[in-house]
C-alpha cells in the first residue's frame, strides 16, 4: 500500500532541496559593523590574525622562572638552589636578563624572559631568603604558554561564509579587531493568506481560525538574524495576493507565503506566481508538506509554503532557512543526524519521506532511545512543541516495530 497523497511526479525531497539551493545566489553587499554588532552576522572574507596569541612567552603558573643548566635527562635535580633577583607580573614584566642560577619571582599570565628556562609553581619550591631550592627534579620548558601557541600571526581566524559567535567575539577582541566585513542582512518578506485566518484580537466566527504560520515564520527568521518584512494576513483574493506579492518583489530578497498553493478553489497563489514568476518546482514526495513551491519573481525567490501549521514549520526548516542560509552568505553544514532504538511501533506508507515528530532521550543503559508522537496530523502544532526532533524515515519506508532503530536529527536553535 502506497501513501494515499503520493502521486506519480512528485519530487524527491533530497531532489528538491538540491534543486533549490542550486538557485540561490548569496548576497554580495558587504558592510563593516563594530566589534560588538558582528554576533550572529556572517564573515565576508577570509581572517588572518595581525598577532600571536599569546603575544609572548607566558607563566601559566604562579611560581618561579628559572634559568638552569639541565642535566643528561633534561631535568634540573632537586635540591637545586637559585638566587632571587627581581619579579615579574602580569602587565608588569621583569626587564632585565637571567643567568645561569638566577631566578624570579612570576605570576600567571606575566612575560618569561627570553633566558628564562623554565617555570615551576610556588608550592615545588623552598624560600629561603633570597634563594629559591627546589624541592623536586623539574622538567625544562615547563609551565610556559608559548607566544603564538593559540594562534599564530598570519594564519587563518575565520573564513568567509563564518557565522560570528558570542565566543568569536572574544577572540577578535584578542586580536586586536575592532570591526569586521560581514555581508548584508537578507529582507525576507512573509504573509499568509486565507479568509478563514484571523489575528488574535479578532473574534471568531464560525469557520474561522487563529492565524499561527506567520508567528512561527517570523521567530524562526528572527534566529536566523535577518531582515523581516511581515505584511500580515492576506484575504483569498487573487488581486490582494498578486500586490503582496509586487509589493515583497520590491522591498525583498525572498518571499516566504503561507497557504494558496494547493488544489483548492480559491488557492490563488501559485496562479499569481506562475504570472508574476516562474515556478521551479511544486509537489515534493514529503511528508507532511507535499504542497510547496519554490521559484523565481523579478527581483526576489519565493518560497510558497502549505497552509497546514506542521507541513508550513517543517518544509520551511528543511528547504527555505537552508536557502536563506546560503542567500546570507553563510556556509552551509549538514544537520546533525543519530541513529534511536524506537519504543513504539512507527507507522508509515512507501511514497513519501516522512518526517515524524519524536522526543529523544538517553535511557539509563545509555542507549539513545525516541518515542514517536501519538499525533502526527499535519495540522496538529503541539506535535511540533512537544517534540524535541525528527524521525525520518526515507521515502520507500514501511513503518517499523518498538525496538528497531531509526535516523533522528534533533531540532537545532532555530525550531527548538
């Protein structure tokens, strides 16, 4: 037995996404922001460090810097006795030169002198007086951050198509840098059409629904940290749908709508597409989600996404934020997917990948194990809030018994 909403054509979904990210042109435009403006932005060329990191040899100990001669195994005896001539702080270094059985006081974090020869912490030594005895053999080199050890002057920080993160920052900031190249924010224009679609503060009549695919769209694309043009609600009219989509065309990278593109009568908006643009691809063989469109207006890509919340949340985190990754500039990375024992029985019918909301958890054998959702209805929303990921099972699939394992991938920052 086959899905009953498989038919003959339909686009594999890996087929599909290809395809689609195959279209997309990253974004060129290129702007500098300050230090403190480039989390979450997108390197627009490649980074090399103006420094060593550390910038010079450092004591990563409190203790002493000794310069020793070292006998035939490399060590200086225990026992050995040097002579305390200065100290050396962090920010405050010891400027003069050690010799042969001279030492200094040095904290962590302070330069080691170019004739220092090894550093050992305070609590493998004897004070005595203005003399230091070791009270263990010490090996040569020790203790010492080597200038350049972290990253070395000229090599590559980040390549362009990096995300920056919280911690890059940081890093740049130990460089030195105080603005960076990233490229322009993508404008991603998003609506939903429907006459049945209602705002929040509107009241309910018979038939109709709370619109909730724009909200989800929205707090998605906040994550990714682009440019949002949300032009609300539009009416089943094939004249409003056509200015919302003239009016994203212009203003707009990429135009994500919501509903419209399926068979029904009043579903306009892949009419208003094939008219203002041209259409790559309709129909894939997923599941839920069957009912997307991608393609091309004058200006911009649009994704035109089903109606039904879960088919709307799931193909636009499979397809579109990839894309718009990619249109952002930023260097694409294969989702993360495991390998889960299932503790229910899954259901599924050959004909179209499925991708299945579970929760995944760690058993006390330590055994990654997922329960699939008793829900799995394409307008059911909570499935998608109760879930912490995917089980996807390939197009051909056929379902599988409680204890038989599965593909996962756990939702990442921007649906979790």
């Amino acid at each position: 037995m086959t899905d009953c909403c498989s038919t003959p054509g339909l686009m594999p979904m890996n087929q599909a996404k290809e395809t689609l990210l195959a279209d997309i042109t990253p974004i060129n435009d290129i702007e500098e922001v300050s230090l403190n403006d480039c989390d979450f932005r997108i390197c627009a060329e490649n980074m090399v460090s103006p420094v060593n990191v550390p910038a010079h040899n450092n004591s990563a100990m409190d203790g002493y810097a000794l310069c020793a001669d070292f006998n035939q195994d490399n060590e200086i005896p225990k026992g050995s006795q040097f002579k305390l001539v200065g100290t050396a702080m962090a920010g405050q270094p010891f400027m003069g030169e050690l010799t042969t059985g001279q030492c200094i006081r040095i904290m962590t974090g302070a330069v080691v002198p170019k004739s220092a020869t090894t550093v050992e912490m305070q609590e493998n030594v004897i004070v005595q007086g203005e003399s230091i005895i070791t009270n263990q053999s010490i090996s040569k080199v020790n203790h010492i951050r080597l200038a350049g050890e972290d990253i070395a002057v000229g090599e590559k920080v980040f390549s362009q198509g990096h995300k920056f993160t919280s911690i890059d920052i940081g890093l740049l900031a130990s460089l030195g840098v105080s603005s960076v190249k990233v490229f322009r924010k993508p404008v991603i224009a998003v609506f939903s059409t429907g006459d049945e679609l209602k705002s929040a503060s509107d009241t309910l009549s018979l038939g109709d629904i709370y619109e909730s695919n724009r909200h989800v769209l929205i707090a998605m694309l906040k994550r990714l940290h682009v440019e949002v043009l949300d032009l609300g609600i539009i009416a089943d009219d094939k004249t409003k749908i056509r200015e919302a989509f003239t009016i994203a065309n212009t203003k707009a990278d990429a135009v994500v709508s919501s509903g419209g593109v399926s068979v029904g009568d009043a579903d306009y908006t892949k009419e208003v597409l094939n008219e203002l643009g041209s259409i790559s691809f309709w129909k894939i063989a997923m599941k839920p989600g069957k009912p997307f469109a991608f393609g091309k207006l004058a200006n911009s890509i649009f994704f035109g996404l089903p109606g039904n919340p879960v088919s709307a949340s799931v193909t636009f985190h499979q397809l579109a934020i990839p894309a718009i990754q990619k249109m952002s500039g930023q260097s694409l990375k294969k989702p993360i997917k495991l390998i889960a024992k299932t503790t229910d029985i899954i259901k599924k019918h050959p004909g179209r990948m499925d991708f299945q909301r579970g929760t995944a958890f760690t058993a006390e054998n330590n055994t990654l194990n997922v329960t699939p959702l008793s829900h799995q209805g394409s307008g059911v929303l909570s499935s998608m809030s109760r879930a912490n990921c995917y089980i996807i099972l390939p197009q051909q699939h056929q379902g599988c018994n409680a204890g038989e394992y599965v593909e996962i991938e756990l939702f990442d920052h921007i649906i979790g």
